[in-house]
C-alpha cells in the first residue's frame, strides 16, 4: 500500500523538477535576416499582462521563466513591444485599449459601445507614455497576439480598415475616435496570431 502512495509522490516530484529546469533551446536571432523594420507589437491572451503591468518586471508574459522574449529580441535588433490590455476585458475593450497604447491617446471606448454595455466611455489616458512613437502608413508595425490577444488584434484591425458604422452614426464627427472612422489599413504590415480562438472557444 505505502508504494501505491510514493508512486503520485514521486510523479509530482518529477513534474515539479521538468516545469523548474530551462527546456527552451537558445537560438541566436539575427534582424539582418528579416526583411522588416517595422515595430512588432505583442498582445497578451486572457488573463496576461505587458510592460504596462508591474509584473511583467518579475514574470514577463512573453518568455516567462526562460526570460523576457521582448527584451531578448531588441538586443537582437528588432523593435518589440509589449501591450498591456484588459485581462478579462471584451474583444471591443481590449482592442480599443491597444488603439490608445500604440496611438498615445486616451482610451474611448465608444460612444454607441459604452451606452448599449453601461460603462465608461473612456480610460486610461497613454498621452505621456504612448508605446511606440510614431505610427502611420509609413511606419506600419507588425502585430502578434496571443490566444484571446489574436482576437484582440484582428478586431482592432477591422476597425482601422473599416471603422464602426454604429459609432460613426451615433458620435459627433468631432468627437469620434479615428480607429471607428476605418481607412488606416495601411497602418498593418502583419498579423500573427498564435493559438488564438477564432471560431470561438469551449
């Protein structure tokens, strides 16, 4: 009976051991091999963080306990980023969020959005600490995101090319935000998305 026990024991052990030890191969990276200049931006999944998010300091969500990737990948001569989104916000939310991140803008949700949902309209104001610095048809970036983060990307995507026919019918022209008004798809050189739900999730 007390092997029956040990077996579970030394099991988790095990695990414990394999999840602490470094099993990440180092690969040498090289941007001369890349035929991009443009900014990547990485957006984090349900429940993640970025460089916006104390702990992104301690354990960073890209890399995690093998390192900071996006640290590592500027050392190597790319230009990343890190976006730090809502956690457990909507794909809306979050997609407006990463729109003022890499604009340095007040966050605005939506005029028509935040009435029909019953919260604020805006949030948090990246004037002072934008993400990037310039950002247009000529320095377009490349955008990776992660589970949740690929939604999040893609419809903040939808929303540069197209816009949102609800917001521009109920918002003064004055007062709307440029990602609803549509035709900055230039502004996108690429977009990846890694292990994302795009048909939905169980």
């Amino acid at each position: 009976m007390k092997k029956l026990k040990i077996i579970p024991l030394l099991l988790a052990l095990f695990l414990l051991v394999c999840s602490c030890s470094k099993s990440v191969p180092e690969v040498k990276v090289n941007s001369d091999e890349w035929k991009t200049n443009y900014t990547f931006v990485f957006c984090h999944g349900l429940s993640g963080w970025g460089s916006y998010d104390k702990q992104n300091k301690y354990l960073p969500y890209w890399g995690m306990r093998t390192g900071d990737l996006i640290e590592y990948l500027n050392e190597q001569g790319f230009n990343c980023v890190s976006a730090s989104v809502a956690p457990h916000g909507s794909a809306w939310d979050r997609a407006c969020e990463l729109y003022a991140q890499l604009t340095g803008s007040v966050v605005d949700y939506g005029k028509e959005h935040s009435e029909r949902c019953s919260h604020a309209r805006y949030g948090t104001d990246y004037s002072s600490n934008p993400l990037i610095d310039k950002w247009d048809s000529e320095n377009k970036i490349n955008l990776l995101g992660h589970s949740f983060g690929g939604a999040t990307v893609r419809l903040m995507c939808e929303l540069m090319a197209n816009g949102s026919e609800a917001e521009i019918k109920a918002t003064d022209e004055n007062d709307i935000s440029p990602l609803f008004t549509g035709g900055k798809a230039d502004y996108i050189n690429s977009i990846t998305a890694l292990a994302s739900p795009h048909n939905g999730t169980t």
